[in-house]
C-alpha cells in the first residue's frame, strides 16, 4: 500500500479527514524551507504538498507567485527540492509528500527521467496544474512503473461529460477546486463544496480532497465534514512572508498549521 492510501485509510478509521498543507520548496531560501517541512508533520500536517518553484504559476494568486519568486531568487532548483525530499525521508518514512507544479520544468528533465529521481528522493504523489488529461500519457506511465500516484484537478467548470476523462488517469487522491479562478482569493460555500463532493463520489472511489480559498480553521473545519481532505496553502505561505527575516520564519506558519489541525480534529466525520 503507498503512503497516500495508507495516510488516507488511517484517518478514515479514526473518522476525520486530512489536513493537507502547501508550501513551496525553497521559499525563502532552503534552510528555512527545510526546517519548516520537517516540522509539518508534528504541527499536524497528514500530507504535504511541496510546490516546485517556477517562474510562471499561471494558476497561482500573488502570495504563491512570490513564493516562488522568493525561492528561484534564493537558487531553487528542481534538483534542490528532489534534494530537500530525500532530505526529510532521512527522518520520516510515513508522511506523503506531493510535488505540485508545472510541467515545463519536468518536460526539460524529461519524463522518465524525472520520475525515477522523484520516486528515489522518496515523492508519493504529483500534481500537474496544466497538464491536460489528453496529454498526460507521456507522464503518466513513467509515474505508474516507479508508484508515484498522479493525482488530477478537478473544478466547478469540469462538467459530467468531462470528469470521467479527468478521472481516467487519477490515483492517490482527487484534488477538488473549488472556485474559478487563482490560489488565495474567494470561498467556496459549503453547500456547493457538498454537491461538488457529492458528485465526483459518483465517479470515483478515491478520496476526495478540497483546496482553494481555505484560509483559517473554521473553514478547515467545514470542508473536513464534507470531504476527505482540505488543502491549505496561501494562508500558510503567506504567514511565512510576513515572518521572512525574523526569529518567526519557522515558528508561524508551524502554529498556523497547529491551529488548522485542531480545526480539522474537531470536525469528527
């Protein structure tokens, strides 16, 4: 069983979802970044994804993009954060990490090449903003023969004619969108995250996780009693900002996530 599925069967036997954290690998700069992905777990992160800096995150509001921008400044790499992977395995075999980005950067490593360094460093699972699923052949089977799930976004605009194609290449989890539009900025309601939820189950058996605009525990909270998982991002990433060149750099986005993970546990399913 991969770490995802058995992260994800674990919390369904202790009744709650996943809280599932973002940050980008680097950002501001590889020391600070490692220090805070050790430190995920024990504040409470089940799954972690770790964004692979690049210089147009097209799907990405401004907290996201300077993230990046922060990162790529400070010399991130793909190499560095395959590196800042294997690095965080070294202490911690169980908790599943998920590169989220762009397919440009791994276009120029090459597919297969990538795949076989992302599954060495110890990645569980990889999340393509902009890869359509007509395209992810040339992907896909490089991640299935070294068991790195590929996890697809689904949106409110993915209607039921499209999301059986969608879902054709999904494993691990199914990332839910739940606005149009960028990282950061509305809120879903719960009634249509609900019917949104309601509907992907009708396709999928996977779990079904619930990002975008998610923002403090309350919120976390709400989506833990309608899916499987909520994903925090640009709250996290922007509590890390406004700490950048403080003693709080580390500590508060860990109490930000402290504080989600209460949120999520106190949302028994």
């Amino acid at each position: 069983m991969s770490r995802i599925a058995a992260r994800f069967a674990a919390l369904k036997a202790e009744g709650r979802a996943a809280l599932v954290t973002f940050m980008t690998a680097g950002d501001p700069d590889r020391e600070v970044s490692q220090q805070i992905l050790a430190g995920l777990p024990a504040a409470g992160a089940d799954l972690i994804e770790l964004g692979m800096p690049f210089t147009d995150p097209m799907a990405d509001g401004p907290a996201i993009q300077q993230a990046a921008l922060r990162a790529l400044a400070a010399g991130a790499t793909m190499e560095q954060t395959l590196a800042m992977v294997a690095s965080f395995r070294q202490s911690d075999s169980v908790t599943p990490i998920v590169l989220m980005g762009y397919y440009n950067p791994i276009y120029a490593w090459g597919a297969e090449r990538f795949a076989t360094a992302a599954a060495e460093a110890g990645v569980d699972g990889l999340i393509i903003v902009d890869l359509p699923p007509e395209e992810a052949g040339e992907l896909v089977p490089h991640l299935r023969a070294v068991g790195i799930d590929f996890i697809v976004l689904t949106t409110p605009t993915t209607d039921d004619a499209r999301l059986p194609v969608v879902l054709a290449n999904a494993s691990g989890f199914v990332y839910y969108v739940s606005i149009a539009g960028i990282t950061g900025t509305a809120s879903a309601s719960e009634a249509a995250v609900e019917a949104a939820v309601t509907r992907i189950r009708r396709y999928t058996d996977l779990p079904v996780c619930v990002g975008f605009g998610i923002r403090t525990p309350q919120q976390a909270a709400g989506i833990a009693r309608l899916a499987d998982g909520a994903v925090i991002g640009s709250a996290i990433v922007q509590t890390l900002a406004e700490a950048v060149g403080t003693p709080q750099a580390v500590p508060a986005p860990l109490a930000l996530v402290e504080d989600l993970a209460a949120g999520i546990r106190a949302a028994r399913r």
